[in-house]
C-alpha cells in the first residue's frame, strides 16, 4: 500500500514584472540601468531604441543575446511621436499577458521600492487588489559632480529634491494587464488605457501615496469616465502625492558635461545625428532641474549587488566589446562638444543663458528658491488694467484664458471657472499644479504647437499643421463650459478672436491685451464690436457667426501668426 502524504496546496506563482523603455544615445547609462532593476526583480527589459549613434544600440544588441534585454528598434515616420511609435512597436512585437505587471521608465528614471523586501515584488505585493500605482518622480541633481564618475548608485548622486518642489508631482504607472487596464497610454507616462465598459473606480488606481485616487482631481474624474485628459495626463493632485510605496529616481540633468552633449547633439554641434533645434535642453532647464536641497541614500541598499551584477553582465560574450565602444565614441563626442565650446568663448550656451564648465552645486549650500517650490504668479498689468480686469473677473462665472499667469490665479482664488490655454509644456504644467492647490475649478489647457521659446513663441515653423490647435483645441475639451469672458493675452491673438466668433453660443465679452499699439491686430475690428479701450488693453463684445467672405483670407492666416 502506498504511503499517505500530506496535502501540500500548489504554491501560487508569484506576479511577474515588465519593464518598458525608448531610448537614444544613453550608452554611458544603459548598463547600471539594467543591472539595477534586473536585481530587484524585474523579471523582463524591453528597450525601444531610435536610431543611436553612441553604440548603445550594439550594447542592446550583446545584452539580447545574453537574454537580458529585449531589444526593439523603430524609426518614426514623419509627424510621428517617438514615444508613441515605441509604445506602439512594444504593443505590436511583445504585447501584454494577463495578470502581468507593466512599468514604463526613461533612461535617468530608476524604481525605488520602499516597502518589504525592496524588491518590485514586494511593491506589487504592498498594492493588493488595486490595479495600478501612479508613482511619483524624486528629483535628483548633479550633486557638484562636473563629470559624470560613472554610477548613479553611489555616494556620488544622493543630492535630491525637496518633498514641496512641484516637478516630483510627476508620475508614471505601474499597472497589472487584466480584465480593467488595457495597456499604456498614447505616451505610455499618463493613466493607463481603461478597457471600454468595465466600471474602473478610483480604488483601482493608487496615488503615490498608497490611497485611491482623488475624485476631486479633474484628471481622475475625466479618467473614470473614458474622456480624453485635461492637458498632460501624468501630473498628479498633492492629495495623491507621496513616496510611500516607492519612488521613481529622476537623474534629470545628470551632470553639466553630458547635459552639454545633450544640448549640443539636439542643435547638430556634434556630428552624431541629425540637425535639430534643442528647445529642452537648456540652461534655465538645467538650474531647474539640478536639486540638491536634501540627501536621499535609500537606493544605495543595492549598491553592492548591483555591481556584482554588472561584473556578471560585463562578462557575458560581446558585452566588455560594446561598453568599450560606447566609451570610446562618447569621449569622442564630449571632446568635440568642449572644443566648440572653446570656440564659442568658453561657455556651453544652451540657448537661453550659459552654463558654465565648472559650476557650484546650487541649494547645498543656500536653501532653495522660495518661488522654486511655490511659483509666484502675480498680475502683470498696468495698476488701470488690473483694476478693470479683476472688476470683471469678479461678475464672470465661466472664464477662457489665452495665455496663463497670474489672471489664472486670480479667477481660481475667486472660485470661477477657468480655463487656460498655454503653449509652454513646462510652464503649463507648473501652473496646473499650484492652482490644484487652490480651486478644482481651474484647468490648464496645453495646446501643443511643437517645441516653444521664451513666452511660449513656437520654435518650428514647419509644425505650422498644428498651430490651429492654440485657438481652437480648448473648446473641444469634453468638460469645456461655453464662457462669459474671454481673455486674449498669449499667442496667435487675432486668431483666438476669430475662434471666440466661430465657437461661442452665444454673446460674450473679449479682453484684448497690447492691443491699442499693435496695428497688426487691427483687422479684428471686421470681425468684432471694439466698446472700450482701457490702457492698452481693448474690450470687445464678440457675436457667433462666420467669418465675412471678404474676411477670410486674413482670418485663416492669423491661425498661423503666432503674435
């Protein structure tokens, strides 16, 4: 007879994680960047790259066949995010298995888990029944570093934000592929894609700070319903702020020499890749980004495996071969960078200001800027245009705004409905996040006409096929409520009273600012009443209708004439 065993239940298998990434040119990086979350429990890398010229593509290459890395190429055709085309090529060649954990990291962005054994596991595990966990960036700054000492996991870069500075509002989502959440948004950084139909709740998703989403969060409520996000998708309210599960390590700016080559390699100064207009990778970016204010060592639990890892993977056939290579070409690249550099006087401008070669890491030693962590918006009129314009501020009910600021402010500290139009991605979003904290009545609106300079000036004429959307995109919002007031004080002015006409249901008041001197807008006045002229700002009463046949010509024009 044979012998009687105990029962033992079939251990259940534990979830697995996948780990999602577009890189360019991020060679130096890639291998720590690997090492690091295959130790804590990543239990698949896919990488999407576009097009490298520092070797990282052959590193990618040697690291796929070790099987530690997917590896996936793509090549945006034109008018085509990168972005979206890699979330699109990971969805086409791997796709999404039931049940399985997806996360979607940059290059500088690393997984800080806080919680039990620190691994992703152990995160997953701390969600429960939850779908997702939207998690918060920390920002990390060059810590005084002028190079790069070759490991973001070291005493090197502890050099962090503060818990106030507004950028660490950020999220990306960790979500588990099911019956709920269909997979990564456009963008693959905001709220997962809903499964149509399902009934998601707000218990579905955590916020950072381990609680379910906030229903007063105008992101939330449009998110719950299938509607497309206000503005960008992944800035989260301060009530679902929080480290608490974890943190995403945003080494931002790095260090000022490989920050340098980036800008240089966005403006064509270094023959590594197509000529492009750098718009991001400026000075003013680099003193925003560069916090230092606090220490934060926590990632330095894994230091020591992480470099045994790396021996691991330095070991693998080819691997050694293509660090070498990626080295060799980028000392190349960072040679030529301070050589024209030299040329250009001995500073890297970076478009907007000079950063300097050598630098004192800002906040170490002086608190961080006040307005840093709590940006002053105030209003900029003349004393004359400020009383007019608060006087009517205070009768309206529903407020259109093009061109954000301290109006913005002022109608959500008066509990009006606002929305904004900005063109300006970074100050948009900086202004979406201080007026949460005042009214769940206002809305930022970015309206993307490409890259943009000083004052939200498009820097690309050839994006002209998008110039429309600043006057137009706003109204078509699902959660737009047809105003009383209008404020023109941003971009492509004539343009947005033409919208105003086209769109409006019934008659409204116009705001038009620098408008008594500006000839160039004068042509308006076929189109609108002009009642008043305050200062230098006009007041118009603008009726719904088309635009005069005679007219047309010159309104379709002003769509793109960004003054």
């Amino acid at each position: 007879m044979a012998e009687a065993r105990a029962y033992s239940p079939p251990v259940a298998e534990r979830p697995k994680v996948v780990l999602v990434s577009a890189m360019r040119n991020e060679g130096p990086f890639l291998l720590e960047w690997v090492a690091y979350h295959r130790v804590i429990g990543i239990d698949r890398i896919v990488v999407i790259s576009n097009g490298s010229t520092d070797g990282m593509d052959e590193l990618l290459e040697a690291l796929a066949k070790a099987g530690e890395v997917t590896f996936l190429r793509t090549s945006p055709g034109w008018g085509v995010a990168p972005q979206e085309a890699a979330v699109q090529a990971f969805e086409t060649e791997v796709g999404y298995c039931e049940g399985t954990w997806y996360l979607w990291l940059d290059a500088d962005e690393f997984l800080n888990v806080h919680v039990g054994d620190r691994t992703a596991q152990a995160l997953v595990a701390a969600v429960g029944p939850a779908q997702a966990l939207m998690l918060n960036w920390r920002l990390f700054g060059s810590n005084g570093n002028d190079s790069f000492p070759g490991r973001h996991l070291s005493a090197d870069f502890v050099g962090a934000s503060k818990l106030g500075f507004v950028a660490n509002l950020e999220t990306k989502p960790l979500f588990r592929h099911g019956p709920k959440l269909a997979g990564f948004s456009a963008n693959a950084a905001g709220l997962p894609r809903l499964v149509p139909g399902v009934g998601a709740t707000a218990e579905d998703c955590l916020g950072g700070n381990g609680k379910p989403l906030d229903l007063h969060s105008p992101r939330t409520v449009a998110w719950l319903e299938g509607r497309p996000l206000p503005g960008r998708n992944n800035l989260a309210s301060r009530k679902e702020f929080g480290w608490n599960l974890a943190q995403i390590n945003h080494y931002s700016v790095r260090t000022p020499d490989h920050f340098r080559l980036k800008a240089a390699r966005g403006r064509g100064m270094v023959s590594t890749g197509p000529k492009r207009p750098n718009i991001r990778h400026t000075a003013s970016y680099f003193d925003r980004f560069d916090r230092n204010e606090a220490e934060d060592r926590s990632i330095l639990h894994w230091e020591a495996a992480v470099t045994d890892k790396l021996e691991h993977l330095l070991a693998r056939p080819g691997v050694a071969a293509a660090k070498a290579e990626v080295e060799a070409r980028v000392a190349k690249a960072l040679s030529e960078c301070d050589d024209m550099i030299a040329a250009q006087g001995g500073a890297g401008n970076l478009g907007d200001k000079a950063l300097p070669q050598q630098r004192v890491v800002r906040g170490m030693e002086a608190e961080m800027e006040p307005e840093a962590e709590a940006p002053s918006f105030a209003l900029t009129f003349e004393p004359k245009e400020r009383r007019f314009i608060t006087k009517l501020y205070n009768q309206a009910e529903t407020i259109l705004e093009y061109g954000s600021g301290g109006s913005t402010v002022l109608a959500a500290e008066l509990g009006k409905t606002v929305f904004s139009v900005e063109s300006d991605q970074d100050w948009a979003d900086r202004m979406a996040a201080h007026v949460a904290t005042i009214s769940d009545r206002a809305h930022v609106h970015w309206a993307d006409v490409g890259p943009t300079g000083p004052w939200g000036v498009p820097m690309r004429p050839r994006e002209f096929r998008k110039f429309h959307a600043y006057a137009l995109s706003v109204w078509d919002r699902p959660d737009f409520v047809q105003p009383d007031l209008v404020l023109i004080d941003g971009r492509f002015r004539a343009a947005c009273l033409v919208a105003v006409m086209m769109r409006t249901e019934r008659p409204v008041t116009v705001l038009f600012d620098d408008y008594a001197r500006r000839r160039y807008y004068h042509g308006v006045e076929g189109l609108a009443l002009k009642e008043e002229l305050v200062g230098r700002m006009a007041r118009f009463t603008v009726t719904p209708g088309a635009i005069p046949p005679d007219l047309v010509t010159q309104a379709v024009g002003w769509f793109t004439d960004p003054r």
